[in-house]
C-alpha cells in the first residue's frame, strides 16, 4: 500500500472497461424511473419573486433612512438644549430628507448609491452613539458639536452623492 492513492486512480482511469452497447441508454432509464417527477417552476415565477424580495428590500432600507431617528428609544434633540441649536438640527435634519427623497434609484446608480448609503448609515449609528452618550453624561460642548458635525458631515455625503448621481445622468446622455 505504499503507491499513492492518486496513481491507483490514475492507472484504474487509463483502463479500458468493456461495457454494453446499450450501457448509457439503460442508465438514463434506470435514472428517470429512480428520480422523482419534478414540476420545472417558470423562469417568470421566479422573476416575480425576485422583484417582490428587491421592492420589500427597498421598501425597508428607505423607510430606515427616511425616519432614522423616530420610533427610536432615544428622543433626545439639540431642539431640547436651545432654540439656536433647534434651527441648526432643523436646517440638517430637513435638508438631509430633501436630498434622500431627490435621490434617483436606478440601475445605473445602485453600485456607488450602495456605498454611499452605506456611509450614510455608518453615520446614523455614531449619531445614536452621541445621544445615548447626551443621556448618560449630560450635554457638553464636544458632544453637541460632535453632533452638529455629524449632521454636518450627512449632509455634505448625501450632496456628494447627489451630484454623482446628476453627472452619472448627464455623462449618459452625453453618450446617447
């Protein structure tokens, strides 16, 4: 037993097994009689299911970008601190649901709208982290302007995103 397994399937495939003529025909049959009968669903079937799965998918991730806040346990607000902070969350804040409503989603765009929604919620998340951390230590002056910047910084990523969008749209049409 010292050959190596490999050579003995090797030296076993080179040998020419005679087999019946009708060897190939009998297997098939032998097959289809073992299998059972399965019903082939449409390719239609399917397409529909996977427009169903995508809508509800888009459904879903547009709903938690447009209410990212509500419906949340954390209803802290700078609006709570002063009204200058107010207009400045309310100037972000609004500005930023513009932009996502503005948002074409496409074809053409879901491969950088992906990435860029993806940042998006990166800082969604940091923005929570700020206000669990308002609650827990109370307000101070880098948490509220971390928090400022944040909003800032969406802002500023959803803009990007939007001209991408727009010159992505305008070089199309430049090719048609």
């Amino acid at each position: 037993m010292e050959k190596d397994l490999k050579e003995l399937f090797e030296i076993e495939r080179q040998v020419d097994h005679p087999r019946k003529p009708d060897h190939e025909a009998r297997f098939i049959e032998r097959l289809y009689e073992e299998l059972p009968n399965k019903k082939k669903s449409s390719p239609l079937m399917l397409k529909i299911a996977a427009s169903i799965v995508f809508l509800i998918g888009i459904a879903a991730a547009s709903y938690s970008l447009l209410s990212p806040r509500s419906g949340s346990a954390n209803n802290f607000s700078l609006s709570q601190l002063s009204p200058e902070l107010k207009e400045v969350e309310s100037y972000y804040t609004s500005n930023i649901e513009i932009i996502l409503t503005q948002i074409e989603k496409n074809k053409e765009n879901r491969g950088f709208e992906g990435r860029y929604l993806q940042r998006l919620s990166i800082l969604q998340e940091e923005y929570e982290i700020l206000i669990s951390e308002i609650k827990e230590e109370g307000p101070n002056t880098f948490n509220v302007s971390a928090m400022i910047n944040n909003l800032r910084l969406q802002l500023e990523l959803l803009q990007e995103l939007n001209r991408e969008i727009t010159s992505s749209k305008n070089k199309n049409y430049e090719i048609i």
